[in-house]
C-alpha cells in the first residue's frame, strides 16, 4: 500500500501472504535446551503453505477461462505472450519462434498444470505428490527462461517444497521412516496405491485428450489441439467442484491435525507431552483460523459457491482484510499484444525540433539492444511504463509526475533510466520539451 500502483502486483501480495505462513511455519524455541529442529506440529503449519500454493495455481488456471480472453479459449495466447509480456528474456525469442501447433499445445499443458494437476497436492499417494510438485517446477523453470517475472517464480517453487517429504528431500530433522518391507500387507497397500496412480495418469491423459480435442495430423506431421466444452460447461463445472475442493482441503488438514496430535501425545516424558500438546492446540487454532478466511478469496472464483459461505467467515475475513495476510489470486487472466507489442518511448529536447530518444533500462526501446535477463530483480519503473502503453495515459497519473521530474533534472529518477550518469542524454542539463510516442514492437 506505501508503494500504491508500483507495488501493487499479486506476486507482491503473495510474498506478504507467504511471509506471514513464515511466522507460523518456523520453529519456536522457547525452551531451547529441549529443542529441535521438528516439532509434532509441523505438519499442520506446514500444511498452509500447501494450501496457498494450491490456491495460487488453481485460481490461475481457473481465471483464463472465466475470463473469456479469446486467446487463451483458441489456444493461442503463447503466440502473442513472449513479445508482448513485461520484460521478455533472449529466450522468449526463441519461445516466439515455435509452430503456432506447438504454442497451442503449451497451453493445453498449462491448463492441465494449473488446474487439474494442483488438486493432486491433497493426494494421499506420494508418488502422486511428487509428480505434481515436478510439474509445477517444471512450469515455474520455463517461465524463468522465458520471461522476467523477478522473485515471482522462485517463491512459488519455494512454495511447491510444501508437497515434499523428509525421504524425498533425504533430510534427518523429522521423524525418520522405515522403509517398507516386502510382507504381504504393506505389498497389497503397494499394488492398491500403484493401480490408483496408473488410473489417475490414465484420467489425466484421456480427460486431456478429449477436452482439448488433441489429434495427430499425419498428413502435416503434427498435433491438433482445440478447446472442446463450452464457458458455460467450464463455469458448471466449476461450481460444482469449488466446494468440494474446499471440502477436500479440509479433509487433508484434518488428517494433518490428527497426525500432529498423536505425534504430541506420543512425545516422551509427561511435562514434554503437555507442553506438545498445547503448541499443537495453539499453532492448530492459528492455522483453522487462516485456512477459515482464505476461502473468502479463494471461493471468489465462482460467485454462485461464494454466496454458500457462512456469513461469520466473511465477518472474520473482513476484520483482517487490511493485513492482506490472505489474498485472491490469478495470474495472466487476460493475454495483451494480439495487434503488436504497444510500448512507450519518451524523447526530449532543448528547442522542440531536434528530438533525442531517453532509453530505460530494461524495457524494449532501442531495437538493437537484446532482451536483458534481471530475474530476481524487478524494475518497477519499466514494469509500469508496460501498464501505460496498454492504456489512455489518464489512467497511469504517476507518468505525469514522472515527465515532471524528469523536465526537473531530479537525480534520483534521472538514475532510474539508463543508469543516469553520462549515459543519459540530457546529464548536462535537463530537456525543455518531452514528448511520449506510442510505437508498436514486434520481435
């Protein structure tokens, strides 16, 4: 809120919201000469920042379709996405380069990433865990090499660390497992849990296969992909799923909460089992408390299961609002750039005739320049000079203030573009004219 529109990014919201998942999540060493680094409770902290990431990805998903973008319902938004995103990188030229069928069936994998594939999180088969946390790296990853999205795409694989467990990651801080031997029960369970994963693979290919109508064109020697249900199937389908994922949610926390208090009674020594139990008692009203008010945001995806929710949590949702300690998210509703990239190019001058270009940093201006590569870091400035170009510039009221400074000579924003220094054109003294051109780029 300090920052107003040049913090106001939903990657900004979910870094407060996973900062304050950090203050439940990491240990509490009040009596520290009985401390470890695990405690019984862990699970049910921990389990918030699975809840979150869940929330992120299929609310995102969720989002392209409700938002009757025309380019996401035909497929074909990563045609226009690599050129016509915020800052793109050297590879998104490469990205750009791709058959248009190719595009197409990348957005067919990001909806079955963002949608159907974050609701294996809650999956009580492990294996299942790991194949959507690898998905969801795998997603993250391409778009760090396509695209400078700063510490967006490193939280959220930070994020995804939630769907991991102490084997995976071959740590000793929590309680060790053994291994499974080969006796006939613990075989059964092994095949039981084999079948429901084949089955589940099987689902996803074949629900994909025929959602997406994929078909191998032999004559042309590629594949085939259209959306095949209509907005007002998806919309049917997504108020008959959003409270039951709720449902399932809570279902998996109070799996963790029953985990987390037998692990405390189970804590050696009388004293130790009482003061265990009432962590666990403290840190599981915190965590009901939060995963409560995250369904207000999160339900907000389908008005018709928002309107179903008890009243109190829209009361206890209200009362905390102003933390923004939960938040609603859905990244890349709507896909910009279809007629060209629109990009902004200031100019100044001394007597109004002879014209000098003034280049940022990191943005697109001069065509000779490659894409630069500034993850984590995000230049606020050129970042918002992308949301002016998309717009009448009455609706970016800083860019006025900026040109003013700018016919000021103020170093400080002068050293936002191009370094400032003697690089900058107008270091000597400041211009007397500025004008803004609305130019198109194409890579």
């Amino acid at each position: 809120q300090v920052g107003q529109v040049f913090l106001y990014f939903q990657w900004d919201s979910l870094l407060l919201e996973a900062g304050f998942l950090a203050v439940l999540v990491a240990p509490l060493h009040l009596l520290k000469w009985k401390s470890t680094s695990w405690r019984p409770h862990d699970g049910v902290t921990f389990w918030l920042v699975r809840w979150l990431l869940f929330r992120l990805m299929f609310s995102s998903g969720v989002v392209k379709l409700t938002s009757r973008c025309p380019t996401w319902w035909g497929l074909t938004a990563l045609t226009y996405h690599y050129q016509s995103q915020c800052i793109p990188t050297p590879g998104a030229w490469f990205a750009h380069q791709l058959p248009s069928w190719f595009q197409k069936l990348s957005v067919v994998a990001t909806y079955v990433i963002e949608v159907p594939i974050p609701i294996l999180f809650f999956a009580p088969i492990r294996r299942l865990r790991l194949f959507a946390f690898y998905c969801q790296v795998l997603l993250q990853l391409l778009i760090i090499l396509t695209g400078n999205y700063n510490f967006f795409n490193i939280l959220t694989i930070t994020l995804a660390f939630s769907l991991l467990d102490q084997e995976h990651l071959g740590s000793s801080g929590g309680p060790s497992k053994k291994k499974q031997s080969s006796a006939w029960p613990p075989s059964f369970f092994s095949f039981f849990s084999t079948l429901l994963e084949l089955i589940t693979y099987g689902s996803l290919i074949y629900w994909t296969t025929q959602y997406f109508g994929l078909e191998i064109n032999w004559e042309k020697k590629l594949l085939d992909s259209k959306v095949a249900f209509t907005y007002h199937e998806f919309t049917t389908w997504l108020g008959t799923v959003t409270l039951p994922l709720v449902g399932l949610g809570f279902l998996s926390l109070s799996w963790e909460i029953l985990l987390g208090l037998y692990r405390s009674l189970s804590v050696h020594g009388c004293w130790w089992k009482l003061w265990a139990t009432l962590q666990w008692g403290i840190f599981t009203s915190a965590t009901l408390g939060v995963f409560a008010i995250s369904l207000v945001p999160f339900t907000s995806i389908d008005p018709h299961s928002s309107r179903q929710l008890w009243p109190g949590l829209r009361q206890m949702f209200g009362s905390v609002e102003r933390f923004q300690v939960v938040s609603s998210y859905g990244l890349f509703r709507r896909m910009t750039g279809a007629g060209g990239r629109p990009e902004v190019v200031l100019e100044g001058s001394h007597d109004g005739h002879s014209w000098t270009e003034i280049e940022f940093l990191y943005k697109p201006g001069n065509l000779s320049r490659a894409p630069p590569v500034v993850t984590p870091h995000q230049p606020r400035l050129d970042w918002q000079m992308w949301f002016a170009a998309l717009d009448h510039h009455s609706s970016s009221p800083w860019f006025t203030s900026f040109v003013h400074r700018l016919l000021q000579g103020q170093e400080d924003v002068v050293a936002l573009l191009q370094g400032g220094g003697s690089q900058y054109p107008f270091h000597a003294r400041p211009p007397r004219y500025l004008r803004a051109q609305l130019y198109r780029y194409y890579f």
